[in-house]
C-alpha cells in the first residue's frame, strides 16, 4: 500500500473522516486491539469500501504519533496523528467552541480564537495530505462534517484527477449567522474544492449557496455554484441528502427474545407506570434537555399525567473537557433534583436520571419499554434517535414526540411536531401524544415505519454516490467513478 507522501495511492474509495471507526481498547497484557465503533456511517459504507477497494482515513480520538496503515475489523484503515496541542485548539477549540455553536444557531456564544484556527487548518491539511496520498488514480474521496471542511480544496490542489464528495452531518446556519466567522471566506473556498456537496435539508444547502455568493462570490443557479471566474468552469452541486438508520438491523435487535423481556422489566423496575416518558440525548446544550425537563416539571405540577407516570432521560458524557457541557451537566441535575424532590414518593421518583452510555441492545430495550419518546432539540442536522426509536417499534405501539427544527421533521409526519422554546406547546403535545387513541397512535407509527424502512441508510449512502458518480470532476481525463 502506497502511503500518503506519493503522488497517488492504491485505493479507488477514500473516506475521510474526523474519526476512526474502530475504538482502540487497551488489553490486560499491555496489548491493543480495536473494537468496531456503533453507527450507522460505518454500517452504510462498510459495504460500499469493500467493493470498491477503499480505505477510511480518521483519527483515534487521543493525541498521539500518527499510526499509518493498519487492518481492523476486516476494514483498511489510515490513523492520522495529532498533538495534544492540536486536539485542544482542532478539536476541543475550533470544531466545538466555535463551529458547533455558530452552526447551531448560536444557542450557546461561539469564541473565535486565531490559533484554534491555525490548528484547524494545520489537522485539515494532515488529512488532505493522507487522503490525497491513499487515492488510485480517479478515486472518489468522501469527505465527512465540519471538522474538516478544509479539506476538499486541499486535496483538489493536490489531486485534480479525483472525485471529491463532502456531507455536512450538522445543520449550516443562515448566512447572517455565518458572516460572523472571521475566516468564513476559507471556509467556504474549502467546501468549493467538492465537486458534490451534501447536506442535511433543503435550508442548509440554501444556506450554503448563499455564503457562496456573499463570501466567495461566486454564481449560483439552482442548486449548482460555479466557484472560478475563469475559461475553465467546474461547476459545484449543493443539495440536500437526509441521513437515515440501519433500519432492519435496529428492528432486528429490537425482536431478540432478550431485549424484549429487558424491555418488560425496564417498566418493572419503574414500578410498573401507567406512563413512560423518554429522552435520549448527547449531554449537549442544543438537545433540549432543559427544556423538556422544565415542561414535564409543569405538567407534573398541574397533574395532566396522572399520577403514575414516569421520565427516563439517558444523556450520554460528551465532551466533558469544555466548560460549557460542564455547566450544562450541572443545570441538568439540579434540574432533576428538584423535580424528585417537589414530586417524588417514597421508591417512585418521577424522573429517572442517567447520565451512561448503553449499548445498542439497552437502548433497543428502552425504546420499546417507552409510552412516548421526546426528541425535543433546539436544532439538529437530522436526529437519528427519532429514527431509531420508530424503527425499533416493530409492533407499531409508541407515539414520537419530535422538534420542528430538526431535519427527521421533515420526513417524520406522524410525529407530534413541536417548537421546544414554546413551553405551552410542547407540553400540549406531550399530553396529545400519551393520550391518543390506540388506532391513530398505530397509524402514525406505521407511517413513519414505512419511511425508515425505505430511506434508510445505505439508500442515503448509493443516493449521495449516485449523484457524485454523476458530476463532472476536477480533471475530465481522468474517467473515474463513484463506487455504485
């Protein structure tokens, strides 16, 4: 295998990602093995790198020496290495303290610091560097979220044979937002380096071609930017292409004998309630989770639950190092705390708290131990927990609770839509959704059910291949192809 400082490599499929998809897992003896990553970005592509001879270049999550090419779980990997230096200002800084507020409709203050951005080009362009030394000949490299959206242009500067896909998994905020971006001049010339670039809805794709114009200016017509002024045009596709699940697979571990009876002592263990209310979220100020809490606390207050009804939230650790997931964590409990302590009976608290990380087959378990499920984001690319959970409702029982601004409303109609700021509203449609009738509760869930099923989220990976296969590329010699 040719490694990355040659000037084109033996892998006809590059995916680039901020993350490996394996976790490295420290052995007793002093050894290291790697454990395959739960999600549905390795589920969809997994297929796709095996036929097409690929290789997935990514991080470890850790500072440390770069770690080349390796073999794991049957997949070719490239480990890039950063410093501990470049995690704080790459990824702790720039990618979470600047970019994942801003992008995110500034629910909390973005810092804009110059050498997180210095760092943030400095990763970029280790990862440019990697993947433009991997690809064959007229590859197709894809090219995954913010942390790295440097990155097509600095391969197309290296490579003008390839074929470059990029997908933003978050939301792109509007451009009043974006203007705020010191560098949003860079950032958008990065993107450009695409030949096809991929978003979560309709809006993001908008909102990126108007940062097009106003921060690169270039044209734009329909859904196509034309980036370069000059006689040879490369022409730039921007469009929306939703994310999805593993459908079948999640059903299929929701069937197990063993999760459906975890699930039966799950509503054991809450004593048996009349209601299960339940939210799973990332411990992240954009999910709502404050929110959600304040509303049921009310509802509770007013009695429009009845008396036995009970809250799961899960909210998994994420990124603890930050001080804002900190303060966050903190409100949240305190939150709790004092909803147990206005509302709790001896051995029943109304809200049941856990701030863990489950495997697949628990959370399969809980979402079909739950009544309603309350996916209530402040904003949210797309939001595959409400997916997940109707996929796993194989006997169509549950009712969704869902957050109009997140990409799954779009495709998720018979969801209670909700504007999570809108406390009134939101708790009139928790009360709607756990008080429905039997018949309508099924008719929506199956709606929704037929929907995953269809989109799911190898149909999103060929969809997004398809029309890359489909667009022009850098250098019109070069004949290559996107993997079918």
């Amino acid at each position: 295998m040719s490694g990355p400082d040659d000037r084109a490599g033996d892998y006809g499929f590059v995916v680039v990602a901020s993350r490996l998809p394996v976790d490295r897992v420290e052995e007793a003896d002093g050894g290291t093995s790697w454990r395959p990553s739960p999600g549905g970005l390795v589920a969809a592509l997994e297929p796709v790198m095996r036929k097409a001879d690929g290789v997935w270049v990514g991080w470890t999550g850790g500072a440390g020496p770069e770690l080349g090419a390796f073999e794991a779980g049957g997949l070719q990997l490239f480990g890039v290495g950063l410093s501990a230096e470049q995690v704080r200002g790459h990824y702790e800084g720039f990618c979470n303290a600047t970019l994942w507020p801003l992008y995110h409709d500034v629910i909390a203050q973005p810092v804009f610091d110059r050498d997180w951005w210095d760092r943030y080009q400095e990763v970029n362009r280790r990862f440019a560097r990697a993947a433009a030394g991997l690809a064959a000949p007229g590859a197709t490299i894809w090219v995954h979220d913010y942390q790295l959206q440097l990155v097509p242009r600095m391969i197309r500067e290296q490579r003008s044979d390839v074929r470059i896909g990029f997908f933003n998994h978050i939301p792109f905020p509007c451009y009043e937002i974006f203007a705020q971006l010191p560098w949003r001049r860079q950032v958008v010339g990065g993107l450009l380096g695409a030949d096809l670039l991929g978003f979560q809805r309709r809006n993001d794709a908008g909102n990126f071609l108007r940062a097009s114009r106003r921060a690169w200016g270039a044209l734009t017509r329909g859904s196509t930017v034309r980036p370069e002024r000059g006689r040879q045009v490369r022409p730039v596709r921007a469009a929306a292409f939703p994310i999805s699940v593993d459908s079948a697979a999640l059903e299929q571990i929701a069937r197990q004998q063993e999760v459906t009876a975890r699930a039966r002592e799950i509503r054991d263990l809450l004593g048996d309630p009349d209601l299960v209310l339940l939210g799973i979220d990332r411990l992240d100020y954009t999910k709502g989770i404050l929110h959600r809490l304040n509303a049921y606390g009310e509802l509770l207050s007013e009695g429009r639950l009845g008396p036995r009804t009970v809250l799961v939230q899960v909210a998994s650790p994420s990124r603890e190092r930050v001080e804002a997931y900190r303060a966050l964590r903190d409100e949240v409990e305190v939150t709790v705390s004092r909803i147990n302590g206005e509302h709790a009976e001896l051995g029943s608290p109304p809200v049941h708290y856990l701030h863990q990380t489950y495997p697949r087959e628990e959370m399969a378990a809980l979402y079909l131990a739950a009544d309603v499920m309350l996916v209530t984001p402040l904003r949210d690319g797309m939001n595959l927990v409400s997916k997940e959970y109707v996929a796993s409702r194989y006997d169509e029982n549950g009712t969704l609770v869902l957050s109009e601004f997140t990409g799954a409303a779009d495709e998720l109609g018979g969801a209670f839509l909700v504007n999570p700021y809108d406390t009134e509203g939101l708790k009139g449609a928790i009360v709607r959704a756990a008080t429905i009738g039997r018949a309508e509760a099924r008719r929506r869930m199956r709606a929704m059910r037929r929907r995953v099923a269809e989109y799911d989220v190898a149909h999103w990976a060929a969809t997004f291949l398809e029309a890359l296969n489909q667009a022009p590329t850098g250098d019109s010699a070069s004949g290559g192809a996107a993997p079918g």
